[in-house]
C-alpha cells in the first residue's frame, strides 16, 4: 500500500472530524476513506497472490456469462492442471472454484436486479446461471430469498431512503 496514499486518506479523515462536521458529512468521509484503502489493499493483495489466481479470477470476469464454464475450461486457458488450480483456488480464498463463481455470478445479478428492469430469466442467461430455476436455487442458497424477493425488498429500502 502506498504510504503517501495511505497519509493523504488519513489527513482528510482528520481534518474532517476537526472541522466538526454533521454525522452524515463524517459517514460520507468515513466510508470513502474505507472503499479507497479497500481497493489499496485489494491491489497489494493480487500482486502478492499466485498469478495463476488472478489470471483465474480475470477469465472468470470475463467468461461468467457462460453457463458451461468449468474448472477444466479455466485450468486449459491457464496451461496449468485443474487439480493444481483447484488446490491453489482453494487455498488462497477457502472455498472451491465453482463456489467463487456462483458468487460472482450472484454479485453480478445483484447489480442487474437492483439497477435494471430485466426480468429473474433474463438476468440468470446472461450471469451465466443456464435456466432461471437454476438461479433461483443457488440465489435462495446463498441469499436466503429469491431473486424476486430479494429486488422488492431492496427497492422498496431505496425508496424510503
């Protein structure tokens, strides 16, 4: 992380409490001094990780749309053996491959749900999910609430804020 940077955020932090501002002038501040050394420290992260992982998580980014990606598909991109990428994915974020996608995949839903008006099957061919009954089954897994649940929910929060 670079120490410069890292000054810099806490000087404004700093000087934005001295200066006694509202609670939601400091929340602002505070959150974006966090997602700035977030994204500091994801960046010192990935150049200390395997390259094999980041160059995983890249074809990931790019091929999640795709509902045949698998293990095998990732590790031949890489030239490495899927067992070698498997054990390496798992050691590095402590779950399996398919699970890190799945959550991506939902991550990249999320913002579709919440920030578009597609519908649940739209949005689950293009995160890459195969069928909405599918989409739906893994979202409940790890959401605890459908896919449709889930927007009303959140949008009604929204409106209300």
């Amino acid at each position: 992380v670079n120490d410069s940077h890292l000054s810099n955020v806490y000087d404004d932090l700093s000087l934005t409490i001295q200066n006694g501002v509202s609670s939601e002038k400091l929340r602002e501040s505070l959150l974006a001094a966090l997602s700035i050394l977030c994204q500091d420290f994801s960046e010192a992260l990935k150049r200390q990780r395997n390259p094999y992982i980041t160059a995983a998580q890249e074809y990931i980014e790019q091929n999640y749309s795709n509902p045949d990606l698998s293990l095998e598909e990732i590790a031949e991109s890489l030239k490495i053996a899927p067992n070698y990428l498997s054990t390496i994915f798992s050691k590095n974020f402590g779950i399996k491959l398919f699970e890190y996608v799945n959550e991506y995949r939902l991550e990249k839903s999320i913002e579709l749900l919440l920030h578009t008006d597609k519908t649940v099957n739209d949005i689950s061919t293009e995160c890459g999910f195969g069928s909405s009954r599918n989409y739906i089954r893994i979202f409940k897994k790890y959401k605890d609430n459908t896919p449709g649940a889930y927007r009303k929910q959140h949008v009604m929060k929204n409106e209300i804020h």
